[in-house]
C-alpha cells in the first residue's frame, strides 16, 4: 500500500468535500508515524477524521477511494454521542497541521487494562482517562496545553 484507502460506506457515490476521511482509513504504519497518529484533544464527536485529513496532506502523502463494488464496508449503528462544542473543534481542525508534531501517538497517555493476541490480530484494551486539554482565555481565545515536561513512552516496544 503506496497510499491511505479511504472506504466509503455511502454517500451516494460521491464527496461532501474532497478531504473526507471518515468511516474506515486504511493506512500504512509508517504512514500513520509519519503523522504522529490521531489526535488527541478530541473529545466527543466530529473533527478527528478532519484532523486526520489534515495530517496526511500536510506531510504529502496520497489518499485513494477504489470504487464502491470493490471497497465497502457496512457501517455499525452508532450510538448517540455528545458532539465536542462547534468553535472548539473548528479551531482545533483549523490548527492540526501545527500541532501534529506535538499532539497524537508521541503523546498519548494511557493504560493497558488487558492485551489478548489472537491469530489475526491482537486486541488491546487500555483506559484513557477524560482530560481535557484545552479551554478559553478571558477574552474567549482557545488555549491548548501541549506541555509534555513529565511525558512517558507514548507506546510500550513493539505493540505497533
């Protein structure tokens, strides 16, 4: 895989808009720490497939959509989630290609509750807590904290 697959699972056979990545991204693992992986500072729905986006164009590499009788998926029901507030997650999208070197797989902080390795694939289980890394100044500008002083390995050797 030269490129991220993005799979669509319908949308009537075309775009809302060119950067859509959403749904199923099929994406190398090199790819994936080129980018510094997923955001974190997400919290609810809406904006990391974006952000995602976002990543991917700002380091060059190629998003491809092979067609629909080829690449298809069927979609799990979702659940109603809280969405993250509209200004937060536009100003967070907006600032992704800043703030990717800083924010995704090199600072992800967890725990891994349980790790199951099966034939195909290994299934971990890790708790993340709830923290929101971001908030408003008094004259209503969005402040993200980035400081990692007391950063621990994101990842443990060899799980990716």
């Amino acid at each position: 895989m030269t490129a991220s697959i993005h799979f669509i699972f319908s949308l009537a056979g075309r775009l809302p808009y060119q950067m859509l990545v959403g749904g199923v991204l099929a994406i190398k693992r090199e790819h994936l720490f080129k980018v510094n992986g997923f955001s974190n500072l997400y919290w609810g729905w809406g904006g990391v497939d974006d952000d995602m986006a976002y990543r991917i164009k700002h380091k060059n590499l190629k998003i491809i959509r092979p067609p629909a009788s080829v690449a298809r998926y069927a979609m799990v029901k979702h659940h109603q989630r809280p969405e993250s507030p509209n200004n937060i997650r536009m100003a967070l999208v907006r600032m992704a290609w800043y703030r990717m070197n800083k924010d995704g797989l090199s600072t992800a902080k967890y725990r891994l509750v349980s790790k199951q390795v099966l034939p195909l694939y290994t299934h971990l289980l890790v708790g993340i807590g709830h923290n929101h890394k971001w908030h408003f100044s008094s004259s209503q500008k969005l402040i993200i904290n980035l400081d990692h002083r007391n950063r621990r390995r994101p990842y443990p050797a060899g799980w990716l």
